[in-house]
C-alpha cells in the first residue's frame, strides 16, 4: 500500500519551494518510514537547488530529518514503530571504505545519496502519477514522511527522551561534519592553534569541538560580525573580519603557523591562504561545496618539507551512530550547546527559513513538521 505525505519540491534556483502531495513507494525490505517531526536546511540542499552537485531536478531535498518510526521493512531489525529517530548520510554497507567503518567515503555514495532514486534505480516516490527525485541522502525530509534506510536512520537512546527532536534534527549533516572534521578527522591535539574559516553551522560546530579538544588559541574567521560574537561565545579565542586582513591577524597571532586550518567557505583563496598559514606538520582541512570547475594551487616545496596535509573531509568521517550519540552526549554535558545556533520555522515557511539563512540571520534554520 502506497503512503501519502506533503513535500517540498524543489525545482531550481529561480523557483520557491512548494509544498504538494506526493506518494512514497511501499517499502523495501531495509527501509523505514518515518514520520517527520523536523528538518535542518544545510547549505548542501542550496547548492543542489542551484545545481552545484550532480542531484536530478526537480527533486524533494532535506536531509537532516528527525521523527518518529511508523513502519519497517521486512529485514529491519535494529528500528520499529514508535522509536523516536535521526537520519543522517546513507551508504551501501559493503564496499573497501563501509567495510573499515568509513561510511562517509562509501564507493557508491552517490547511488545511495544523490541518484534521486534507490541505489537499484527505483523510485522512492511519486508527484501526479510520476516518478519524483527523492532518497535525496537515503531520506528527502523536506516532508512529512520520508522513506529512510537501517542503514542511515539511528534509534535516539533514552536518555535523550529529554532532548525534543525539532533541536537533534541537524545533528546528522552539518553539525556532525564540523566536529567531526575536528575530534575524527585532523584529530586536534590538545594546545595546539587552528583557525576556522567561515562560522555558519559546520564551522561552529568545529570550533565548539576545538574546544572540547583543548585547541589554543581557537580562532574564527567570517564577514558576518554578529556571527564572530556568536563563534566567541561558543569557543573561539579570536574572532576576525576576512574584510580585515585576516591572514595578517593570524600571522601575528600565531607566528608559528597554525597547526590546523579549517575551510569551511569553499573559497578557493581562502582555502590556498589558509594553508599558507599552517606550520610544519600542520593539516588544512576543506569541506566547502565548491565550484566543480576550481582547481588548488600549494607550493609543492612547503608541501613536501613541512609535512603539511590538505585533507578533503566528508561527513566529518562520522561512522554513523556511534559519534552522533558521542555529539549528543557532549550536548547533554555542555560541552557542544547547538541549540544556540538553531532558529525554527513552520514547514510552510520553507522559503522564508532558507532566506533567512542566505542573508546571514539565521544559522541553522530547522523547519517543523509536526508536533512530536
Ligand atoms: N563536506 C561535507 O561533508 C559537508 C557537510 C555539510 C556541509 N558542507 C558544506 O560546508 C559548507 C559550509 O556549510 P554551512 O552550513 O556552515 O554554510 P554557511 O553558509 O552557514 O557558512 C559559511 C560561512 O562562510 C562565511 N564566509 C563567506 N565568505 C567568507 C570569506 N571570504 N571568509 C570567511 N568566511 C566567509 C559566511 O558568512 C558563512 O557564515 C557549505 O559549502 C556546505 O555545502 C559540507
Ligand atoms: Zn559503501
Ligand atoms: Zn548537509
């Protein structure tokens, strides 16, 4: 029996969202249904919009979706109706990179996450009698159900009954890279410098975990004031304008070099000057949606002599389950306040949320489903 819900389709970047009735396919045996109570909007579902990434349009987006289970495949084991879940990235479970617990790097990420279908290539859901884009990172959560995988939706433990799922929704996307690029991926050492480029969510988030791994001095870069007072209030040491020469800022900060630089912009000068601050076996890491056409230039020399690393990083290497609950762990102790970051919105409000984003008002807009 097909599933009725409202999404919102996106159909480009000259197009609002409009919220309209679709049809979710029955379920395959690994899949899940899930009623959605909220939805982060991250910076990923606008570069799809504008057809940065390789995603069909037009296509129902949203991919840091929480709520609550309504029905299970017949494999299912590890969910069932009534578990309160978040979903994040999906990935195939059996390939070199899923099979070291290195999900993020999947060899068929993009069928699994980008395809606009199931990996096997059918549809997931259908507008007027059509197929619909959807299983947009195994889940389209711009709606009020999504069709999510064992593999990508995560059971919330008890103990954080506590916590409402319109704050836990963004956890499995921007937040999780951020931290995750810090304490998984460059592994920061305790009283060591970096400096994070660009404070929207992912780079709050890595400064939040900067903190939480002792890095000194911590340092925020953005044009946007009102979020370097925020970056400060959550961890950074420093906070500076990119409009006033940063870079000379940090030099004289830290003449050493950085140990680590974090880009979160997908500029590429910014990204080529922060590697130029970074000191001998310092690790620039780059997660920024970037135009598929730019290339990167670094002096091979101080490349090679100093043991600098340039790290892609996706997902913030998260291996799933396991860090989200380690990320809502430090939440519960203090340590990672995102909730300071998050404005909601009605679902209705969709446009209104993602404006607001794109002005710079709003850190991470979570829209609203339905009440848990
Ligand atoms: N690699 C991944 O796994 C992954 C996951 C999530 C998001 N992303 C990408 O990460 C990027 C950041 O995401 P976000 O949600 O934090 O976006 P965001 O737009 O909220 O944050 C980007 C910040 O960069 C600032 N900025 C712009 N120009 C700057 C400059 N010249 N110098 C310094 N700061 C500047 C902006 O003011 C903004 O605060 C996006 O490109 C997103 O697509 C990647
Ligand atoms: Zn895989
Ligand atoms: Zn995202």
């Amino acid at each position: 029996m097909t599933t009725t819900a409202n999404a919102a389709i996106c159909r480009g970047h000259d197009h609002p969202f409009t919220i309209e009735p679709v049809e979710l396919a029955e379920l395959a045996p690994d899949e899940i249904l899930v009623r959605i109570v909220a939805c982060g909007i991250c910076h990923t579902d606008l570069a799809v919009r504008d057809a940065q990434l390789p995603v069909p349009l037009p296509v129902v987006l949203g991919h840091e979706g929480a709520g609550i289970v309504e029905a299970v495949g017949s494999g299912v084991t590890s969910a069932k109706p009534g578990d309160r879940v978040v979903m994040s990235f999906n990935s195939c479970g059996h390939c070199p990179s899923c099979d070291v617990d290195a999900p993020t790097y999947c060899y068929n990420f993009f069928p699994h996450n980008w395809s606009g279908s199931r990996a096997d290539g059918t549809p997931t859901m259908h507008h007027n009698g059509a197929p619909m884009a959807a299983n947009f990172f195994g889940q389209s959560a711009f709606a009020t159900k999504a069709i999510a995988h064992e593999r990508n939706t995560i059971v919330l433990p008890e103990r954080f009954n506590s916590i409402p799922l319109d704050m836990i929704a963004p956890i499995g996307c921007g937040l999780m890279t951020g931290a995750g690029a810090v304490l998984n991926a460059m592994q920061v050492r305790e009283g060591l410098p970096i400096a994070v480029f660009g404070a929207g969510t992912v780079g709050m988030a890595a400064i939040m975990a900067a903190k939480i791994a002792g890095s000194s001095p911590i340092i925020a870069v953005d044009v946007n004031d009102d979020r370097l007072a925020l970056a400060k209030e959550l961890g950074a040491t420093h906070a500076f304008n990119a409009k006033d020469d940063a870079i000379g800022q940090i030099k004289a900060l830290v003449p050493q070099g950085l140990g680590y630089a974090f880009d979160t912009t997908g500029i590429n000068k910014v990204i080529e000057d922060a590697w130029g601050l970074l000191a001998p076996k310092g690790i620039c890491g780059i997660v920024g949606a970037s135009d598929p056409a730019d290339n990167l230039t670094f002096n091979e020399a101080a490349f090679m002599g100093g043991g600098r690393t340039v790290m892609g990083i996706l997902g913030g290497n998260s291996d799933g389950a396991p860090f989200l609950i380690e990320l809502l762990d430090h939440h519960v102790a203090g340590n990672f306040p995102f909730d300071r970051l998050i404005r909601h919105f009605d679902f209705h409000e969709i446009n209104e949320a993602i404006e607001a984003s794109e002005a710079g008002h709003v850190v991470k807009p979570v829209l609203r489903m339905a009440a848990e």
